[in-house]
C-alpha cells in the first residue's frame, strides 16, 4: 500500500512539473506566433525556446516525430532570425516591419507539387514509425511533422500561403494533443487555427502593399 501511494505521488508531481513546463512552453509559443503575424523578428527567439521545451515534453510521452520536428524547428529558429535580417539588395521594398526580406506568394502549381512530395514522404516516415518504432499514432504524428517541417521553411522565406498549412497541421494536432492528455497544447492549437487565419490576412495586406509598392516603383521608371 505503501508503495502504491509513493507512486502515484510520484506521478502527481511529474504531471505538475510537466503541466509547468507545458505552460511556459505555450505562453512562448503564443508569443512566437503574434510576432510572426506582425513579421516581427523576435519571433524567432520566442520558438527557439519554447521548442526547446515541447524537444523534451513530446519525448515523454513518445510522440517522436514531434519531439524531432521541434529540434528542427530550433535550427530553423536561429535560420529564419538570419533570413528576416538580410536587407532588399535595392532597398524599394515596402514592408510590414520596415526591414527584412518582402513577404512572397508562391503559385498553385508550386503548392500542388509540394503538398504531393510531402505527403509521399510522410507515409513512408508513418511505416517506419510503425513498424520499428513504438511512437504513437505513427501516420498522423508524422504527417503533421512532415507538413510542419516544409511549412516552417515556407514561413522562414515569408511565403503568404503558409498560413492555409498551418491551419491544416493546427486543426489535425489538435486531436493527437488531447489523445496524449496535454491540455494546454491541445488548447494552445485552437488558438492557433484562429490566429493563422487572421496571419494570413495580415500578410495578405502587407503583401498587397509591397507589390502595389513595386508597382508603382515600376511606373515612375518607365515614364523617367
């Protein structure tokens, strides 16, 4: 009896101090991705740490691919700082923070090609998982990795589009979050299906900006 009440004791305060580190890794999360809407690059410091928390998390409850994904996201944290301080090399862009690469838009048949190469990759990563591994809910645990690895890549070159995967990837973590009893992620991913819509909206707007800005750059040249 003795023993069985030390344990679940000693479950309670993993719980606890999980719960802990789940709050401040969500708080940094939301953080990251306000800035982001803003095109503010302290986003990035903001993801690289509250990813190098949720590396650790996902690994104690054996979501591998997401405990993966998050290694990558911190490399890609450090990445995306170095890309948004490279300056115009013309310097006529307009832009939503006055400074960094111009927010781009990429063509439907770009995306067709990239949701098609993505998904071949996430099934076969799925097979492995599954077979060789014990990760759970193998298939969808790397489908939302493989979509969140190429669309990370697509926010770090300022792709307007990439708000659409995020609401997809958003909208499918939330189910394998609440299956694995974190709430506060599972919480924190309803809020983020909602503010990557109004992402898009915003970079929309800057984007619209920037190439009416560009346009009317190119006018003024021609009639010079």
């Amino acid at each position: 009896m003795m023993e069985l009440t030390e344990s679940f004791q000693q479950i309670i305060n993993e719980v606890g101090v999980m719960t802990f580190w789940e709050a401040i890794a969500v708080v940094l999360a939301i953080a990251y991705l306000a800035l982001a809407m803003r095109t503010n690059i302290w986003c990035w410091a903001a993801a690289f740490a509250s990813t190098a928390i949720y590396t650790v998390l996902f690994w104690k409850v054996s979501l591998l691919m997401e405990s993966l994904l998050n290694i990558y996201y911190m490399a890609m944290a450090v990445y995306g700082y170095w890309l948004w301080m490279q300056q115009p090399k013309d310097g006529k862009e307009h832009h939503i923070n006055d400074a960094g690469s111009p927010i781009i838009s990429w063509s439907l048949n770009t995306h067709v090609l990239l949701i098609t190469f993505t998904a071949v990759i996430s099934i076969i990563v799925g097979y492995v998982m599954a077979n060789f591994t014990q990760a759970s809910f193998p298939y969808l645990d790397s489908a939302t990795t493989c979509f969140a690895v190429m669309t990370t890549y697509l926010v770090a070159k300022k792709v307007l589009e990439n708000w659409f995967y995020w609401v997809v990837i958003n909208t499918l973590s939330i189910y394998l979050y609440f299956q694995k009893g974190l709430m506060l992620t599972t919480a924190l991913f309803v809020m983020y299906v909602v503010m990557a819509l109004v992402g898009y909206f915003m970079w929309r707007k800057a984007w619209l900006a920037e190439d009416q800005s560009r346009s009317s750059v190119t006018t003024a040249m021609r009639n010079a």
